[in-house]
C-alpha cells in the first residue's frame, strides 16, 4: 500500500471555505437572491420567503450587513419602514446565482433529485 503523507492530503480551498460558512447557512442564499433585483422592505422579504421567521430573517440579514453585502435603510414614515439592499459585493453575487439556477434546472429538476441519467 501506498504510504500518503500529510502533503498528499486535499485541503479544501480557504476561498471555499468562506464562501460556505456564509452560503452554507440556511436562508442566506434565498435572501440574497430575494434581494437581488432591488431594495425590498423587512415584512415584504419575510413574506417572499415562506418559512423563515422574524427572528431568523432578522439575524440573516445583519449577518449579511457585517460581512459587507447588504445595507439597512429605514424610511422616514410615517410608518417607520426598514427595507434592505445589495451593495456591490452582494450584487456581484448575481452570475454564481444564475448559474447555480441553471445548474440546478438541468440535475435536480426531478423534485431534487439527480436525473438517473446524470448519476453515472
């Protein structure tokens, strides 16, 4: 047998790593996509999302603000309103989106599950 040293070992990229500790949360990609064609207010981004909570919504998207790819607004009013946007950084996101869509079109377009044609 093959002796394999620490150097053979894969490393998964820290780039990737980043990525999915944010994009790997549940909701956050929704959210963003929710986002993506404009700025939307706090109730209307709840009611586009079906099951998520207040609370979850609420600290998804001051996650997104730290990290620099969403802003809070609020509107003067009355009423008060808080709406949420893209900045550049969440607008770049747009292509990897898209073609996570078509992606998902093409292999799980069978209720999530890979085509049987795809598994080989």
């Amino acid at each position: 047998m093959a002796e394999h040293g620490e150097a053979m070992c894969r490393q998964v990229d820290g780039k990737m790593t980043r990525v999915f500790e944010l994009f790997g949360k549940r909701w956050t990609g929704l959210i963003v996509a929710t986002l993506m064609p404009g700025p939307v207010h706090f109730a209307d981004l709840r009611r586009a999302i079906p099951g998520i909570s207040e609370r979850m919504l609420s600290d998804r998207l001051m996650e997104l603000a730290s990290t620099g790819l969403v802003v809070r607004e609020v509107d003067a009013g009355p009423p008060l309103r808080v709406s949420y946007r893209l900045t550049e950084a969440g607008l770049a996101m747009d292509p990897a989106l898209k073609e996570l869509g078509r992606w998902a079109e093409t292999y799980l377009a069978d209720g999530g599950q890979c085509p049987e044609r795809f598994r080989k």
